[in-house]
C-alpha cells in the first residue's frame, strides 16, 4: 500500500501539483470525517451533511489537480 507521503510526491512528479496543496486539502479531508463522526453520534444532522460536502470537495480539489 502506498503511504501518503509517496503519494504526494508522486502527484508532484507527475501532474505538477504543489505537495504542500496535496497535503492540507488531505488533512481537511480528515478533519471532516472525524467532524462527520462527531456529528453523526451527537444527533446535527444538518452539520453532518455540511461536513460531509466539505470533505466530497477535498477529494474533487485533490482529483482536479491530480488531472
């Protein structure tokens, strides 16, 4: 399995994009999907789905530039 810091450098060599980018649009990712727990257990359904949307758009930022 590749670790994320492989992948990051990958993603530079090969598509050009900022390693730095590549890792703070990950660590939102995370950040959300722990929110995205948090709120699940305590019952903020609409928080929950904001959340969800925040971390949907990391991963559509990290696709993008990895196009």
């Amino acid at each position: 399995m590749i670790g994320f810091g492989e992948f990051a450098r990958e993603l530079r060599e090969f598509a050009g994009v900022d390693a730095g980018r590549v890792s703070m649009l990950a660590m939102a990712f995370i950040g959300f999907r722990v929110l995205h727990g948090i709120f699940s257990l305590t019952g903020t359904h609409a928080l929950r789905r904001l959340v969800w949307l925040g971390g949907f758009a990391c991963v559509a930022a990290l696709m993008v530039l990895a196009a």
